[in-house]
C-alpha cells in the first residue's frame, strides 16, 4: 500500500507537466499563427487611406486569433507604433499585441507574453513571435 500512496502523486504531477507542455506548444503555434495573421492586416492598406498600412486591424485581428487558446490570459493591445515588453519581463497570465513601422515600407506583429499554464508558478514559459512584412499599398 505505501509503494501505491508514493506513485500516484509521482504519476499525477508527470501527467499534470505533460499536459503543461502540450498546451504550450498549442499556445506557441497560436501565436506564431496570429503573429503572421496580424501582420499581413497590419501590411495591408487602411480602408481610411490606402497608402497608409492598418496597424490597428492587424493587432485586432492577432489578438482575436490568440484569444481562445490563452486560458483566461489577458490580452493587452498596445497603441499603434508602440513595442511590445520582452517576454521574461511580463507578469505571468499577460500576453501583449503590438504593430509598428520599421522602416518605410516595413511593418512588425508581435505577440509576446506569459500565458496561463496548466502548472502555475516558477514554471511559466514565456511566448515571443514577430512577423516583419512589407506594406501593401494601392494607387490610382
């Protein structure tokens, strides 16, 4: 009986960071999904002016696409043209969504972040995605 009441919390805790690791590589493949997403919004023109790129759709759109697999994680929006914090610097539970010019004819996505896990604490993994693409733009 003692060698059963010593394995099941042993057999519980590698199921718990099995599953832990599992839901980070989804999270992962979300962001580096919603990061090109986003980003090829954000290259495309604004319905306002169209020689001028959409950072705000591509943002929306990157943080829709994140939304479902982030676990209760909140998702913050930056204004336009801000950066987004390094990853190992964000609280656990916040993921950040950013789009800026790099250049004049450059436009980055990123996602970066530390989503809820599965097994809390010290083991937290942070996710850090960037999309660089170029502006699409139209002329009559």
């Amino acid at each position: 009986m003692a060698e059963f009441a010593l394995t099941i919390p042993l057999i519980a805790l590698l199921l718990l960071g099995g599953l832990s690791a599992g839901l980070y590589a989804l999270q992962r493949s979300a962001a580096v999904a919603a990061a090109a997403e986003g980003a090829s919004i954000a290259a495309s023109a604004s319905p306002a002016d169209l020689n001028h790129p959409d950072l705000g759709a591509g943002e929306l759109a990157a943080a829709t696409r994140l939304r479902p697999l982030l676990l209760g994680s909140r998702i913050v929006i930056l204004p336009e043209g801000a950066s987004c914090p390094p990853a190992g610097k964000v609280a656990a539970g916040r993921v950040f969504v950013c789009a800026r010019l790099t250049g004049p004819t450059m436009v980055r996505l990123a996602v970066s972040g530390r989503p809820r896990q599965l097994a809390a604490g010290p083991f937290a993994m942070p996710v850090e995605e960037a999309v660089e693409l170029h502006l699409t733009t139209f002329q009559r």
